[in-house]
C-alpha cells in the first residue's frame, strides 16, 4: 500500500519531506481513514506515509490565557471524551467524539484526521465549526491560520496544501451563559456513519437566546449552518413553540442526497427532527443525557509510554514486542498490523472479519490501548508493546474472561470470540467490577453474526466476579 514508512521525530523533519515529496506523501496519525482510502484507492499516487505518532506532546488539550482551546494534531477522539477540560467547556465536541466509531477507533482515530478526512458525515466538523474553530497549517513556508468555516471547499475537499501539517486546532471556549450539545442520527446505535447530524450552540440570558450557532452535517457537500434558524432565535426566548419554528426554518439550509442510507427527503425530515431535540434538550437542560459521566476508553490501568525512535521502512527492520516476546521482522512493513501479526508473526488467533475496522474480530492492545489491527500499519509495532488473544492466558492458566466464556457457551462460530475476549478484558483492567451499561459499552464495536451476545454480556459479567 506505500513504499515508504518514516517515524518522524520533530514537526521540522515532516514539514521537510512533504515539502520533498507533495502529493507523494502523506501525515498518518490514527490511519482510521487513510487506511482504508489507500486500499481502496480513494487517495492515488501516494508513496511515502510519515507517521507522526512518536513525535512528543502533540497529543495535548490545553487552554490558553485567552480561553481558547488547542487540541494538538495527535489529540483522538477518545482523549476529548476523557478530557474534563472539554467535557465542561466544549460539551458538544465531547459528545461529538463518543459518538464515533467504537472504543478501539476512538483510541486511535484523531479529531485531525476526522477534519482533514472532510466527509460531510464527519461527526466533530459540526461541533467545531458550531464553537467558532480555526486550524493551524504549518509548511516550509511559513504557517497560516485558517478559519474552519473557510478551511472545506467540498466533498473531501479542503484548502490544505499537499506540503502542509496541520498542527492546531483552536476554539474559544464555552462562555458560562453558552449551552450546547451534539444529535447524531445513524442507523444503529453504534459504529454508523452519520444519516443527519446537528450541533446546537446557545448563547443564554435568564429564557432568552442572546444568539444561536447551529451546524448541519451530512445534508450538503459541507458541513453548513442554519442561518435562517440562527437569526430567528436570536433575542427570542427559548420555548417549545419557538424550537419548532427554528427547526423548521433549519431545514432550509439542507439539500441532502439520495443514497442506499436515506433519501434525501427523509434527510430533510430528520434535520427538523435532530434540530428540535438539540434545542429542546438546552430548554430542559438536559443536553448531558445519556453522556456516561466515566465512559469505557479500553484503556486499561496502564499505558506503555511511546518511544522517540527515528526509523525508516524499507531499510529497518520492525522489532517489536508481543505477548511479552521480542520479534524481528524484516518483511511485511507495507501490511496493516493485523496482517504482520498473522502472517509474519504466525499468531492467527487474531481474526480479519472486514478489514474496515467494523467487526471488531481484529482488536489487539497497542500499548495498552485497544485498537483494531486492521487499521494500524505494521510499522508503527517498532517498538511499540503488543497483546494478541494468544497473550492474555497465563501459561496453562486461562484468563478470567476466557474461562467465563468457555462456562457460559458464550461461542458459537468462534470468529468473532477473540476481539470480544480482548474487549472484555481490557474493561475488566480498566474498570473491575463493570456495569451491564460499561460492558456493552466496551463491545460496540465487536460484532456477533451467531448470538444476540445475551451469553457475551452474561460471560463479562461472571468474569468480573
């Protein structure tokens, strides 16, 4: 799929070599994406990934004495649902971020990639571009600082140039009288692209709105806002007969598609729905409903630290750690991880259901996070610490949640066994004594083609007793 792997160390070495190489490069972060779009051809003619994941504090939330908010380009999706600073002052980005993916795709995917990917489905372009977000571009050249508004032109189409890093995302911070929350329409509760999305942002004195931001998403080629709902509510006051009124008005702002997911007529439908509900839920101030006050990362206790290593593939080899053994390979630096791990690892326990990133089958901790190999590129094992299936047993002695998966008849095909026991255990680590809400949490993005994961949910539990 590349030719070229470099682990860069400084954002000086990759503003280089895109500068050497434009269109022949690429930035590769969480790879949830580009991945897939190398595989399937989407983006052509692309030699060398460099691969940003070693180079120090760019995975930082801060605010600054302005009060405006910078998260770095290596800030994922599940570090803004973790992040209290974000949780309390941006809650919509927050709740934009849990609904993406699965655990194992928000530990890896970051709110970067989701930006610069610039599908209009994207669920946190809504919540940033409703907070007012700017991006940092950064080149040979110099840097610039681009409105996010300003920043899409269509379709997967932005104004970043081919040499560009993007290395800030910045946005003023909730004011005390701002309320806001985030609505996604998909066709399954989780691991669904987006059929509608909205973010409503509320500027609040005593029932009146001082000023409305609402943002669409997936309705047009751009994430857009409802201009005419905005205006209207300016200097109203916030009441169910004025909501209906906005959400009707917010329609006009949406020509949505036809496709296999929705028409484009019920599209138009559902943006009158999920803008109502966003504004409705700020009326009853109940916009942190069904947000868990501690949600399941699959993170577990402890993470590996990342190690500054300078590395360039063809040309080294990956040496790496599995299930607590040092492995050295020479070949297989241009397959995903799943694929170095079964065919140049031999260790098969690791399933390829989809290879999208969608079963679940695949997931693997990559120091100490959760993520679905088949979407991580084999390079990026150099010296990283893995854990497959094959690690979680003690010897002869089998984990708690293997053991109370073999008690409950929690298998039946199999395939998909060894992504929900590596799901379940690392809740277990994380959180020992889960809810029945945490345990389905953590398997959102494992699915079952044989049960209706009754034994699942029924194994995890024993296994934590």
């Amino acid at each position: 799929m590349w030719h070229n792997y470099i682990n860069a160390t400084s954002i000086d070495e990759v503003v280089k070599i895109l500068g050497e190489k434009k269109e022949g490069a690429r930035v590769v972060a969480g790879g949830t994406d580009l991945i897939l779009e190398l595989e399937r051809g989407v983006r052509k003619g692309i030699d060398t990934l460099v691969d940003i994941t070693r180079i120090p504090h760019l995975d930082q939330i801060s605010i600054d004495e302005d009060d405006v908010i910078h998260l770095g380009p290596l800030v994922t999706h599940n570090d803004c649902v973790a992040s209290k600073l974000i949780r309390k002052k941006a809650h919509p980005l927050a709740r934009a971020a849990w609904e993406v993916g699965a655990p194992q795709i928000r530990n890896r995917g970051t709110v970067a990639g989701n930006l610069i990917t610039a599908s209009p489905a994207n669920d946190t372009i809504s919540p940033l571009m409703a907070l007012g977000a700017s991006v940092t571009l950064i080149s040979i050249h110099g840097d610039r600082t681009v409105p996010l508004k300003d920043f899409y032109t269509g379709v997967r189409k932005t104004v970043m140039q081919s040499d560009e890093m993007l290395v800030d995302i910045s946005f003023p911070a909730m004011k005390k009288s701002q309320r806001g929350t985030f609505i996604k329409l998909g066709l399954r509760r989780a691991q669904a692209i987006s059929l509608v999305n909205a973010t409503v942002v509320l500027d609040l004195k005593a029932d009146t709105v001082q000023s409305a931001s609402i943002t669409l998403g997936a309705v047009t080629p751009t994430i857009v806002h409802a201009r005419e709902a905005e205006k209207f509510l300016a200097k109203k006051k916030l009441n169910r007969k004025n909501i209906a009124l906005a959400a009707e008005l917010a329609i006009q702002a949406a020509h949505p598609i036809d496709d296999v997911r929705g028409s484009a007529s019920y599209r138009r439908e559902m943006v009158r729905v999920v803008v109502s509900r966003g504004l409705t839920a700020v009326l009853d101030e109940k916009e942190h409903a069904r947000m868990p006050k501690n949600p399941v990362l699959l993170w577990g206790e402890e993470m590996g630290p990342t190690k500054l290593l300078t590395s360039e593939f063809p040309g080294t080899p990956i040496q790496t750690t599995i299930n607590g053994r040092s492995y050295t390979f020479k070949d297989g630096y241009n397959k995903t991880l799943l694929r170095l791990i079964r065919e140049e690892g031999m260790l098969t326990g690791t399933k390829e259901g989809c290879a999208e990133g969608e079963c679940g089958a695949c997931t693997v901790f990559l120091d100490g996070k959760a993520v679905m190999a088949c979407l991580v590129p084999a390079p990026r094992a150099h010296g990283a610490e893995i854990t497959t299936v094959e690690g979680l047993a003690d010897g002869d002695k089998l984990h708690p949640i293997q053991e109370a998966f073999v008690a409950n008849s929690a298998v039946q095909c199999g395939y998909c066994t060894p992504g929900f026991l590596m799901s379940g255990a690392k809740l277990l680590e994380e959180k020992p004594n889960p809810t029945r809400s945490e345990i389905e949490q953590a398997i959102t993005g494992n699915l079952c083609r044989c049960t209706g994961y009754y034994k699942i949910v029924k194994a995890i539990e024993d296994a934590s007793q």
